[in-house]
C-alpha cells in the first residue's frame, strides 16, 4: 500500500479498505479491470459537514464509486486544499474559497462524446494538449496532459470541464485521472494519483 505524501501542499492518503471494496465491485460489474487509486487528496474533517458546497447528488468528501454501463467512475467532490488552490471556485464554505474536484474514469473503449463514436473518443473535444508538457509514464506506458476549457462542451460529456486532464492506457483499459483547475499542481495531482492507482480485476478473472 503506498504512503501518505504530499504533493505541492496537497496531502494524499491511503484509500480505506471499504473504498478498496467498491473499486472491486465496480470491477466485477464492469467485468473489466479498473485503475483504483490507492491514494486520494484528504477528505475534510468528518467533524465539518459542511465543509463545502457540494452540488445535491455528491457528498462533501465522500467519492462516488460506479461501474455502470462498463465504464468505471470515481467522482470526488472536497478535499483539504492548500492557501492558492486553483479549483472549483467560490464553492468552499462561508468565505467562498475553493473546491477541490477530482475525478478517475476508465473503460475498454472509452468515450466521452455523448453520442457513442467508432473508433471512441476518450478525451473530450473541448480539452486541446497541453503544449511543452513533458513525456510521461504512468505504470511503464505513455501519458498524456490535456488542458480542458470552461465550455462549450459541444458533443462532449461535461465531466471535465475546466480540468486538467490525464490519460493513459493499462491491461486494455483507457484510464483517465482529472482535477478541476488550471494549474501546475492539478497537472502534478493527476501525474501522482494516477501513479498511484493498482488494477483491480474482476473477480471471475481471479479465478
């Protein structure tokens, strides 16, 4: 199990055994192997429920795992964010500072256009390359950094709008790891969680 470490003043912590279960599950619903990240930005303190102004179908810190359709989602609005963060603005609390959003999608043939292509279209068209970023690893395979704006999100699933996005290939699998504001620590944040996800394979795979 890796370490707590903290990238850019952003502290990353080890997934309890429960959240380890749900990437399972989602795997064996999904029957496909999914990039369950091992460590994840801190949670707010369970003491502050109110912490943040969580939009109604998410709560405060607390991911929503899924495995539906065959893709997997790990949707995770809250997290402890350093002074300067770059996220989700004006949504933190009374004195409307920042929300840390983050997300991990994956499928075999992932894509994020609302009407489904062939061949698939994993990245979203409103998100372009990030020029100058450096060659990536991610599990021994390339990785790319894609900046994706505010909108119009045209075809394209909402998911990332306003992230940095991640994306890399394993075991078949197109995973994609993404924070919500543009900054060198989101891009730093996806490179570390995503480095720190493990397979998860279905369990009749394990057999």
């Amino acid at each position: 199990m890796p370490k707590a470490k903290s990238v850019d003043g952003v502290a990353l912590v080890p997934i309890t055994s429960g959240l380890r279960n749900q990437c399972q599950r989602a795997a064996d619903v999904t029957r496909t192997p999914v990039p369950c990240p091992e460590l994840i930005p801190e949670p707010p303190p369970s003491s502050e429920p109110n912490f943040a102004y969580c939009s109604s179908d998410l709560q405060c810190g607390i991911p929503d795992i899924s495995g539906l359709g065959g893709y997997f989602l790990w949707n995770q609005q809250g997290f402890e964010v350093p002074a300067g963060y770059i996220g989700v603005p004006g949504e933190n609390g009374p004195g409307g500072g920042p929300l840390g959003h983050f997300v991990v999608y994956s499928a075999r043939n992932l894509d994020t256009s609302i009407i489904r292509h062939s061949p698939p279209l994993p990245v979203p068209s409103y998100c372009s390359t990030i020029p100058g970023a450096s060659a990536l690893m991610v599990h021994g395979s390339p990785a790319n950094l894609y900046e994706c704006s505010e909108g119009p999100h045209g075809p394209s699933t909402e998911l990332y709008l306003g992230h940095e996005l991640l994306v890399w290939n394993q075991n078949g699998v197109t995973c994609e790891v993404s924070f919500h504001g543009h900054s060198q620590v989101n891009q730093d944040l996806d490179v570390a969680v995503a480095r720190a996800t493990s397979m998860v394979f279905p369990t009749q795979d394990r057999g």
